[in-house]
C-alpha cells in the first residue's frame, strides 16, 4: 500500500478508507504514505488491515499524512 508524492502537488487527497486487506508486502515498510506539505493527505482510514513480509519485521511511514486506525492493524499504523 503506498501513496507517494515526490514533488509538490496541485492535487489534494481526503477520506480515504483502506477496509479489510490482507496481504504479503515485497518490502519491510508495507505502509507507506508519503505526500506533499502543501496538500497532506487527510482523513485517511485504515479499518482491520493486516500486511506481511517474508522474512521481516513490517514497518510503517508516514509523511505530511493523517487519519486514524479501526480494529487491528498490522504494521502499527504511523497515523
């Protein structure tokens, strides 16, 4: 699951929702929200989500990004 946003962006991302994923990531950050200063991405939600990596402890990163958690999440959210 990644959103990465190298430059500044004119577009703004809001309300998103990430619900019920399962799955084997291909690198340890499995979680990685990366986004502008200028439009962070807001009210993002992620709601019983659970990501693996063979091998390896899964990370989170955040980065001009916000929201909150429901249920289990794994990696532990950097929200």
């Amino acid at each position: 699951m990644y959103v990465v946003i190298e430059h500044v962006s004119g577009v703004r991302v809001n309300d998103v929702v990430y619900r019920n994923i399962q799955g084997t990531s291909a690198t340890a950050i499995a979680i990685k929200f990366e986004c502008s200063a200028t439009n962070p991405f807001i009210g993002i939600r992620l709601e019983n989500v659970s990501l693996t990596c063979r091998n390896q402890e899964v990370q989170s990163h955040c980065a001009n990004a916000n929201g909150k958690i429901v249920g289990t999440v794994q990696p532990n959210s950097c929200l």
